[in-house]
C-alpha cells in the first residue's frame, strides 16, 4: 500500500523523469535486520519525507529470525530468494525479481545496501538504464576467513560494478580505505555517510546533486528540465 503524501512538496531543482511528479529512490537491500534494518527503515522513511517517493526491497529472514518489519505506509517489495548466501537458482530468482521491480516502477535512483543486495540491484538498475545507482558498504567486502581465491573474485566483481555506479557509500572512513586500496572506485565517488543524525539530508542532497549531474549530462534525455546541482565532496 503506497503512502499519502500530499503533506510533502516537492523540490523543483531535483529533477525526475517526466511521468514522474516526484523523483523515485528505489532502496535495496539484502536483509531487514538489526541495525542495517532500522537503518534501511529511517532512510526509506526520511527520504520521502525531502520529497522523493521511496520504495524498498529485501530479503529474505536469515537464521536468527531477527528481521525487521517495515511499518504500514512504507512501499515495500519482499523477494524471499534474496540473501547473504551464494544460490545460483536463488540470486537468479532474486535477480529476475528485483529487475522487475526495477522495470514497472522506474525508479530515478536505485541505492542498495550490503554485497548480494548491490550486485543484483546494481545490475538491474545499469541494464535499465537507471539514471543514478548508489551502493552503501556497511562492513569490509574482503573477509579474513575466506580464501584468497573468494576475496580476489569478490574484489574483482566489485571492481566492475563501482566503474558503473555514481556514488559509493562508506559508514566509516576506513571502509572506504580499505576498498579503494582494493582498487574498487575512485576517489571521487566515495563518500563517507555514518548512521548517524544527519545522515538523510547527507544522502538528499547527494541523491539531488547526482540526478542533476545525470541531467547535465543528458540534456533532454526524458527527464524535467532543472537548475543542475553540484555533487558534494
């Protein structure tokens, strides 16, 4: 069930795809739980409340059982084949569903969260053509536990889809360290936003300067027409 949001205006300087009043954040993610859960929830939540429509998906409950509900109002899509392991069948299940997701709402920013989540998403939102993609690193990709096999393979996937995505996200200074010392983006792209107070305005304004940027780019590419934004540092 979609929210009402005749409460919040929206801000003409963000641009958004012309069938579209306002401009649509597609977040995804893998699970719902613990603190990633409530801090998908708040920015699902947050956004919407700067002027974007927001939707989210995820996954599915992991062993724990600990996942999050999202509450009534919030658009939320479940694609139970989404989580952490690696599934063939599963992720090309996850995959079809999210792509479809993608295809029927047409978001203007598609932001995912956490490696199974950011892969999928991510592939679905540049084979769309979404005009901006965001993925959020909420912990180390390269794990100390598995081979190096694993982590260089890792390492390499997440190489090719940073060199596709507009913005990534660190929740800590040394995330994004040690990722960009693994080669995965550029300096440009990484932005450190920590769950904390503050933190939707942050992703508002970096969300609005990269459509602007896309707009820029695209000059009459199907989108509205607006003042063009500067990404932040």
């Amino acid at each position: 069930m979609e929210a009402a949001h005749d409460q919040v205006i929206a801000d003409p300087a963000i641009p958004c795809r012309r069938d579209h009043a306002r401009p649509r954040v597609l977040r995804v993610a893998t699970r719902l739980n613990r603190e990633l859960g409530r801090h998908a929830l708040d920015l699902t939540i947050g956004i919407r409340e700067r002027g974007f429509d927001t939707r989210l998906v995820s996954g599915g409950s992991g062993p724990e059982g600990d996942d999050i509900d999202p509450p009534p109002g919030v658009a939320h899509t479940y694609v139970p084949w989404l989580g952490h392991s690696f599934k063939p069948g599963d992720d090309l299940r996850a995959g079809a569903a999210i792509a479809g997701v993608v295809r029927r709402w047409k978001p203007d920013v598609v932001h995912s969260h956490l490696a199974k989540a950011g892969a999928l998403a991510r592939m679905a939102a540049i084979s769309a053509g979404v005009p901006v993609v965001v993925h959020s690193f909420h912990d180390r990709v390269l794990k100390e536990y598995l081979s190096a096999l694993r982590n260089g393979a890792f390492a390499k996937v997440e190489r090719r889809l940073a060199a596709r995505t507009d913005a990534l996200i660190a929740v800590a200074p040394w995330i994004r360290d040690e990722l960009l010392s693994a080669g995965i983006g550029r300096p440009a792209q990484w932005h450190v936003v920590p769950i904390e107070d503050g933190c939707v305005r942050d992703l508002a304004e970096l969300y609005a300067a990269l459509l602007a940027r896309a707009e820029a780019r695209m000059p009459g590419g199907g989108r509205a027409q607006v003042a063009y934004g500067r990404v932040p540092a």
